[in-house]
C-alpha cells in the first residue's frame, strides 16, 4: 500500500470534533506514521463545501490532495455505481440513495492502490479491491 485515502467523513469528525474524532485522531497518526495521507479531489471538492480554506488544515495534518483523476477512475466509478444502482432496483428500494461522490471517491482510491479511511465501510462494499480502515 503506498497510502492512505481519507474519505470526507473523517475530517468533518476531527473538525467537528464528533464523538468519534478521538479515534479518528488515534487512527490518524497511526497512519500517517507508516503510509502517506491523501485526500482525492473528489473529497476535497466536498470539504471546500462545508470549510474556507482548508488547504491550510491539511498542510498541518500533512495530508496531500491528490486531484488526478485518470479515466480508469471515472469507469470504475460508473462500473460501482451502475451495480450500486442495479442492485438497489432489484431489491424494491427504488432509485438510488448514496451519492456518486462516494463512488468518486472509492474509485481513486481503486486505480491509485490506496486503502480508504471511513467512518462508513458499507459505503464502498463496491469496491471489494480497496483495503477499508475504520478507527
């Protein structure tokens, strides 16, 4: 594994500092101990949504944004989406409920071979290929 990729979730835990921030915290500089930190452009899109200027944070955590997003990543979020989408059709419970965001997101993680860190695992079960870190 050459690094980590933080899902949106686990900055808005630290930054919020929600009840699961400690051991996001914990997990944090765990990681960052062994493996690289990165944030997928996908991500920072949606940080720059809820934070001003974040970039500053992340320079503090050395967290790396990591933007490049190559036209495999793109398939293989439609690929996980589209059976997402299937699947959820299949069982009754009508159009599709979890954000493409998350596919984005899974999906780089995929084509970089970087494992993702979640505060939501079932969110990627789509990407079986990706190594899940939970705190």
């Amino acid at each position: 594994m050459s690094g980590v990729s933080l899902d949106t979730n686990i900055l808005i835990s630290l930054w919020r500092a929600e009840a699961t921030a400690p051991a996001v915290v914990e997990a944090l500089r765990e990681y960052a101990a062994r493996w690289r930190l990165v944030l997928s452009g996908p991500a920072y899109a949606e940080l720059c949504g809820f934070y001003i200027g974040i970039e500053a944070q992340l320079g503090v955590l050395d967290i790396q944004i990591m933007p490049d997003m190559p036209l495999s990543a793109w398939q293989r979020a439609g690929q996980a989406h589209a059976t997402y989408t299937a699947r959820r059709r299949r069982s009754g419970g009508g159009l599709p409920r979890q954000m493409l965001t998350d596919y984005l997101i899974g999906a780089h993680a995929s084509v970089h071979s970087l494992s993702l860190f979640t505060l939501n695992p079932d969110d990627y079960t789509d990407f079986p290929e990706v190594p899940i870190l939970t705190p």
